[in-house]
C-alpha cells in the first residue's frame, strides 16, 4: 500500500484473526485429524535433501551424452501419514494426555489450525461406529471391537476437543447419525430396536460433551442426488 510515496508493509493477518474483526460472529473451521495433530514423528521437517543410490532412477536412453552419477541428490518426500482420517493414536504417543502438555510445543499442522480457524470439526473419531465398534481406543487394547450397545470410547475425542477448548476454539459435532459410518450390528435389528439404539445413541453422545460440544450436524446424507431418501439401514428399518 503506497501512500504519499512511501511505501509500508501491512501485516498479513491469519484467517482467525480477520473472522476476529467481523462485526458478526463468524467460524472458520477445519476437520482435524489426530495423528498429524498430536504426533511430531509425522511432522519432521529437518534434512530436506537426502542422498539416495542412483541405481533406482531413471535414465534416458536416447541421451549417450549424459553422464549418471551413482549418487543423486533427491528431494525428500514429507512422510505419509496412512490412513491419517481413521487410524489411532497410542497413548504414550499422545501430548495431550501427558503431565507436560501445555509445555510441548505444537506441531506444524497444530501451529497452523490455531493460528488460520477458530472452530474446528472432528474429522472420523466423533462417528457413531469408531466410537463402539470399528476403532477402539485404549480401552480395548487387548479386547476385539465391541459389537453391542452402551460401549463408547471418547479417548480420541476428548483429547481433540480438550486441545480445541484450551485455545479457545468452537467446536462442531460431527457426525451423530450417518449411514456410511453406522454400527454394522443395526442390520439385524428390529425396527423397534433400531429406533432405540439412534435415541441412545443421541442421548449418550451429546450427553457426555454437553457444556463442551454446542452445535452438532444430526443427520449426514439422508437425500440422493435427486432429491429422494437415500436406501440405508434407517431408511429400511425405519422407514
């Protein structure tokens, strides 16, 4: 911005800082993952060139001119985090459950999520099946995934909306029912049955963040395309 000849730098403000300015409230919000959240392993930018066997690469044959050294340099690839959305994360690899939480310093992509969003949703871990029955947590180390009702485990919620709270940031329920990411075990239930395993499950989910999670998405993808009720588990059980 140039004024009266001079020229002076503005500082570049971050997205939560501008919603900050708003005469409205306003959330900027992002799904969060675990791993990359609580992990630095995942996180490591240092030696960002490594020296790899260059038996590996690829040569031109039609080029007799060029000379193929045995070593080439490679820029290194940011490490891959599998399945990154569902997988867990073990305690002992988890800052947020430490004694020195507060003291340790954030990853990139923490550093990143507090500083752009001030609201945040989670990204897999809040869904009706990881919750009992496809990722458990550390409650079940040793025990198979629970396949019946009333067996929740929060451990990976909490420990994202405990970090979200702690920086002041709102966070967005997501998601209570969904038939992509419902319990398998609904399929033999009775109608009657379904209808009750959806009220508990509501009950016992938003009952256990109240006072922490204000606003949730309740029902994900219940319409196709064109405009029907999409053919899932609570549309044949219920109708």
């Amino acid at each position: 911005q140039a004024t009266g000849g001079t020229t002076s730098k503005t500082h570049m403000r971050s997205l939560r800082d501008t919603a900050a300015q708003c005469c409205k409230k306003v959330y900027i919000g992002a799904a969060v993952l675990p791993k990359p959240l609580f992990v630095p392993d995942h996180d490591d930018d240092d030696n960002d060139d490594i020296i790899t066997d260059g038996a590996n690469c690829e040569t031109n044959d039609n080029d007799d001119d060029d000379i193929i050294s045995s070593k080439v340099k490679q820029k290194r690839k940011r490490p891959q985090i599998k399945c990154a959305t569902i997988s867990t994360v073990e305690p002992s690899d988890n800052p947020s459950l430490s004694q020195n939480a507060a003291s340790r310093p954030l990853t990139r992509y923490a550093h990143h999520l507090t500083r752009e969003f001030n609201s945040i949703v989670i990204e897999h871990h809040l869904k009706w099946s990881p919750l009992v029955h496809t990722y458990p947590g550390p409650i079940h180390e040793s025990a198979p995934p629970a396949t019946h009702l009333g067996r929740y485990d929060f451990h990976h919620v909490d420990s994202i909306v405990d970090f979200a709270l702690r920086r002041n940031m709102h966070v967005k329920g997501h998601v209570l029912v969904w038939h992509v990411t419902s319990p398998p075990f609904l399929e033999d239930m009775s109608p009657a049955e379904v209808r009750e395993a959806v009220k508990r499950h509501i009950f016992a989910t938003v009952g256990y963040f109240r006072g922490r999670i204000r606003m949730w998405d309740v029902v994900n993808e219940s319409l196709a395309s064109d405009g029907t009720l999409v053919e899932n588990v609570f549309y044949r059980k219920m109708g």
